[in-house]
C-alpha cells in the first residue's frame, strides 16, 4: 500500500511540472519585434545605421555607431523624461545622451527602446500604440493597451504613469524593496533567509544594470526584446522552479502569463516581487507558498 501511495506521490508530482511547462511556441518567438516582416534588420541595419533604413530624419551623424541600431534616434538627443512618482515623490528625472557613440552610458539602456516606444518626439517609428497580443479574457473587454510612452492617450504627454527607468531608477537591499538582498558594485544577490527562500519558490529573472557600481533598472531589465512568448528557466541559483519552457507575454523575461486559466495564480505578482520584496509571501512569514500556473 505505501509503495503505491509513494507512486501516485510521484505521478502527482510530475503531473504538476508537465502542468508549469509548455511547449513550443506556434509562433515566431520575436514576435511584434518581427517589424511586419523586416525582422532584426529594422532595429539592427547591418549596414549605414538609420541611412540603411531610409530612416535617419534627423541627421543624427552617430546613427548605428552603437550595436547597429537603425533606428533614427536624433530627435531623442539631450532630451529630458521624468518617470514613476511614487509616494508622493516628483519621480526619477532622466536625461538621454546626447550621442549613439560606444561608451556614453544609458546607449543601450533607455534611448534605444523609446526610438521606437516614445510618442514625444520619435513619431516616425513602425509602432501604431496598440499591443500585439491577444489580451486573456481576464482583461476584459479592454483592448487597446498602449505601447507609446509619453502619448498613451491620456492627453498629457509626459511619462509620469511609466514604471521608473534610467541611471537614477537605483535598486537597493532593504529600505523601499525591503529584501535582505546584498548589493556588490551593482550586483543584487538575494542571499538572506526570505530573498533566497523567494528565489526557491519563483526565481529572480530581472537583468539590472550597473552603473556607477549601483544596480538600476533599464527597459531591458523587465523586458528581453528578442523573446515575447516564451522564457527558458534552468533549475539552479537563479530559480527554483523545474526546468522547462514557460510561457510569457508583453516580452517579459520570466514566467508570466495571466491567461494561465487557474483561479488566484500569483505568478505575475511574483514577477513584480522580485524587485518589491516588502509584498513578497516570505517577506510576510509564509515560506511554503509556491508559484501557480
């Protein structure tokens, strides 16, 4: 009798991992970032920058000098955004570089994404503000989620009711995120008793950046814009979930998908946890509660 209980034990088990995974996607994994078609070309000309791409308005004369963007970012250059007021605060004031030249921090971090994903001033881009995917019913009937920043159609045009980003979107241990995190020259490890028990039960997929030996948050910290449905997890230091693919949408970089079907799945809540450990189960004395799909 106990070998058999011990076996639908094991049955159970691996039902449940078949459950947390999927299989390949039916679609291209690039998804909306296929450019109708263009695919990698249309961020990244292989040749002449924004020139190669018949798309260099502005004259800006570093245009592809950095990964080979060829997107027009001129219009971009020195310009001020102020992001993410929070607790009353008048939120994080970033200003872009004035160039596309290798080494001038926050190339690859901000300008790059808002070439395509501002509203203000780089209006030539292929983007028509309205999202890609086919929104879960859980949304509702609610279909037309923008994908400009600065002009969402809340008529003011700033960036206010967009997540903090840039060099001054600093990400630290303790304080405002509240995990018993340890931070090394702009690395977050999430080492203490509540942050590595978090790891086990979700994992930590975020990619913060460094600068100036501090981690901060960058478009591509949320966002990997080469996978839109789909995130690899491997089992190990960075993740306690099995090993597997998972779904994803919004080209986010972990397991998140609130089309999952089951009734009070907390796993997109565990994606914004990684950062905001303060509303994390094991922040709050539960250590057991798992992720959901």
């Amino acid at each position: 009798m106990k070998k058999v209980m011990t076996l639908m034990l094991v049955v159970i088990a691996a039902s449940a991992v078949a459950m947390a995974q999927i299989g390949t996607p039916t679609s291209d994994v690039l998804g909306a970032h296929l450019n109708y078609g263009r695919g990698c070309a249309a961020c990244h000309a292989p040749h002449s920058g924004a020139w190669g791409n018949g798309a260099n308005k502005s004259g800006d004369t570093t245009s592809g000098n950095s990964i080979l963007w060829g997107q027009d970012v001129g219009n971009l250059f020195g310009k001020t955004i102020q992001t993410g007021s929070t607790n009353g605060s008048t939120g994080y004031v970033e200003v872009l570089p004035s160039s596309m030249s290798a080494g001038t921090p926050d190339v690859n971090g901000l300008l790059t994404c808002l070439s395509c994903h501002d509203g203000n001033w780089a209006q030539g881009a292929m983007m028509k503000n309205k999202v890609y995917e086919t929104l879960p019913p859980t949304y509702g009937t609610y279909n037309t989620i923008p994908t400009l920043l600065g002009n969402d159609g809340d008529g003011t045009g700033d960036y206010l009711n967009d997540h903090p980003v840039g060099l001054n979107a600093a990400v630290s241990c303790g304080g405002q995120y509240n995990w018993d995190c340890t931070e090394t020259n702009g690395v977050i490890s999430m080492t203490g008793p509540n942050s590595s028990q978090f790891v086990k039960n979700y994992g930590f997929f975020v990619s913060l950046s460094a600068y100036n030996n501090t981690a901060v948050v960058m478009c591509t910290s949320c966002h990997n814009q080469h996978l839109m449905n789909i995130v690899k997890v491997t089992n190990g230091a960075s993740s306690g979930l099995p090993t597997g693919f998972y779904t994803t949408m919004f080209f986010i970089r972990a397991p998140y998908n609130p089309a999952s079907g089951t009734s009070g799945s907390n796993q997109t809540a565990q994606f914004c946890r990684q950062c905001h450990g303060g509303e994390a189960n094991e922040s709050n004395g539960s250590y057991t509660i798992p992720t959901t799909f």
